[in-house]
C-alpha cells in the first residue's frame, strides 16, 4: 500500500537489506529531486498501484521522495530494477503510462534468459522514427529483438498474431533506411487474397482493383511520412506498392522489400518472391499462420519455408506472441483464447476414438431356462 504522508528524505538508492530471514529483504530507494514524484508513481498514484499489483509478495510504501519495498528477496530486487529502469526513461523527457510499466515488470520477469537482451529503458528509448510529433519505437522485449534481427540479417521473417506490430515496425525501418540512403526504394507487397469472403467483381482500372488489399500498406507510409510527399516518391518509384504476382521475372537491386500477409502464399510464390533477392537490398517476410486465407488444400508459404530455411544463415526467424500485441488489451487475450481453442481441436483430431468394450451375449445352459409357458386355452 502507498503511504499519503510524504516527508523529504536525503540520501541515495540502497541495496536490499536482510530483514530476519534469507527469503525475506527490505529495500529504500531514494528519487532524485529532479523527478518529480507524480512523474513516477503516475496521477493519483496510478503507476503505484500497477506496481503493487504486479508485486503480490512485497508491501511497497512511499513517504515523499523514498520508496521502500519489503518482502521476498528476488521481488524486492525487482521493485529496485523497476524504479531503476523507470527513471532511466524519464531522464530521456519521456513519458510514464500504465502500459509501458506493465511491458518493464514483464521484460525484468523474463529477464536471465538471454543476458545480451536490452532492458526496459533501452527498448523505450530506442527510436526508430519521429514524424509530425510522433515516435515509432518498440514497445516489447520480442518486438525489440525483431528490430534488431532486421538490423542484422538480410532476410527477416516476422511471424506472429495480429496486432504485434510486424508490418508497421518493419515499414518503419524500410523508411528510416530510405531517409539514411542506405538503399534507393522501398516495395511493399502482398498476395490478393480475400479474407474469406467472396468480393466478385470490382470495377475500375487494375490499380484501382487491386487497391484494397493494399490499403493497410499505404495507411502505415502516412504515419511514417509528409502524406504530401508520398504520391511524388511513388510516381518516382521511390516507393512501389504491388501485389505478390508483380514480383515475377524481376531482380530488386538497393531496395528494402516487404512482403505482408504472407501466410496467404502458396510455397511457389514464397519461393518466387524471395529469389528476387538483388544486391544491396534487405527483406522482411512478415504474417500469420493462425489467419491462412487460401482456397482448399493449398499449404501456405509461410509454413513451408520454415521447414526448409530454418537453418540458412543470414536469415532470421522472429517470433512474436499474445504478449506483444500492442492494440486493445482484449486482443491479446482474444488471441490466447483461439490459440488455447486451436490447441483444443488438434488433440480431439489426434486422440483415436475409444473403443468400446465387447458386448458379448451370454447364452444359459437348458436346465437355467424357464419353463415354457403353455399358452393353450382350456375349454
């Protein structure tokens, strides 16, 4: 529980202390002047109380400018990792929101399974692109090493349920690596495909057929670019918004290439499309295998090439799950929710029925049989 009696204490952050017991530690961290507290514990303690939620096993107390955490060991080490963390950010001027302490309290739990993994205050520091007011940087620890595997590989496939940010973080490294000259166009793609339904016929010309499948794609360009500037750079052919079959017979030379919604391929256009590697170029292969739209028995793309590249070097596989989706809370637990029913299915198909046992029927010996019963009227 907070404590709404505030006094001023001078000092710095000090370790745990033992208090009785090994498993049991107290800890006081002391918040420099220049962070204003409501900066930290939110309006109306509203990141507090996120704190204290999170931390069921320690009994966190504020009294003006200190916080003291007291209870298991490992938690009372988080809570200090935690107010570390959060302070690092505030000094970069950003700010707090429930939602960016909630994802810290998850990376610091996850945290040890891969020492080289950034922190909380890196992965919210580290900006990829600022437009009109508005930063695009990761918001997860998983979306963080997407990022980073971009960076690094020339082939990067994305995989993950919707929401995950999987095409919007990767069109924001194909324009931060235009911006940077470090190629000379960006294309985007994906497969026409319509999402279980049947459209019919659509009027217009090809462009204008072939322009709702599309749409997400040039939604993303207008948050990442001058909405001005951007018919001028496609005109230019700086930026090249196609569908999948466009792909065939070329050669993509000094360009970042995105294929989107790539479970709706078949292993033939998968295979198409990434041959059309050039030099100097970078690619990035993002879906998801939960919402496959193709007709019929088709296997999609996107599953069969992680049977046959898992191993290839310079290509990367990123996985991105239920706990990266960064749109409405419910979507995440929508996602756990098909993905627990889906599990369900599976194992009722690859269970056999139970057979049933044998009814066998038991025949009695003459002399246990009822006597006949005459059935002749006497007159």
């Amino acid at each position: 529980m907070s404590d709404t009696s505030r006094t001023r204490t001078n000092g710095q952050s000090r370790p745990a202390e033992a208090a009785g017991s090994e498993r049991v530690a107290s800890a006081r961290i002391v918040i420099p002047e220049k962070h204003p507290m409501v900066t930290l514990l939110g309006a109306t303690d509203s990141l507090l109380r996120v704190i204290e939620r999170s931390f069921p096993a320690a009994d966190i107390h504020v009294r003006g400018n200190e916080v003291t955490a007291t209870g298991e060991r490992a938690e009372v080490a988080l809570v200090q990792q935690l107010f570390s963390e959060m302070m690092l950010v505030l000094r970069t001027g950003q700010p707090l929101t429930e939602d960016a302490v909630e994802r810290s309290i998850a990376m610091l739990r996850s945290a040890g399974d891969n020492p080289d993994d950034p922190s909380p205050s890196q992965v919210f520091t580290a900006n990829i692109l600022s437009n009109r007011g508005r930063t695009i940087r990761p918001k997860t620890l998983n979306q963080q090493r997407y990022v980073d595997a971009i960076d690094k590989h020339t082939i990067v496939f994305g995989l993950g349920p919707a929401g995950t940010g999987k095409t919007y973080l990767a069109m924001a490294k194909a324009v931060q690596a235009l911006q940077a000259k470090e190629v000379n166009r960006i294309i985007l793609t994906r497969p026409a495909v319509e999402a279980g339904e049947r459209l019919g016929f659509l009027p217009g010309t090809l462009y204008e057929k072939i322009d709702p499948y599309l749409r997400p794609l040039y939604d993303a360009l207008h948050d990442m670019m001058d909405p001005d500037s951007i018919p001028r750079l496609m005109a230019a052919g700086t930026i090249e918004v196609a569908p999948l079959a466009y792909m065939r017979g070329r050669t993509l030379n000094d360009a970042f290439i995105i294929l989107d919604e790539a479970q709706n391929t078949s292993p033939e256009q998968m295979k198409m499309f990434l041959t059309r590697l050039g030099f100097n170029s970078r690619v990035v292969v993002t879906g998801d295998t939960s919402q496959i739209d193709l007709p019929g028995s088709t296997r999609s793309g996107l599953k069969v090439v992680q049977e046959i590249l898992v191993d290839v070097p310079d290509i990367h596989f990123s996985v991105l799950t239920s706990t990266d989706v960064v749109r409405h809370k419910l979507v995440g637990r929508i996602v756990d929710a098909y993905e627990a029913w889906d599990a369900r299915q599976e194992a009722q198909e690859n269970t056999p029925p139970a057979r049933k046992p044998s009814q066998r029927r038991t025949v009695k010996p003459p002399s246990a049989r009822a006597p006949r019963q005459s059935h002749r009227t006497e007159s």
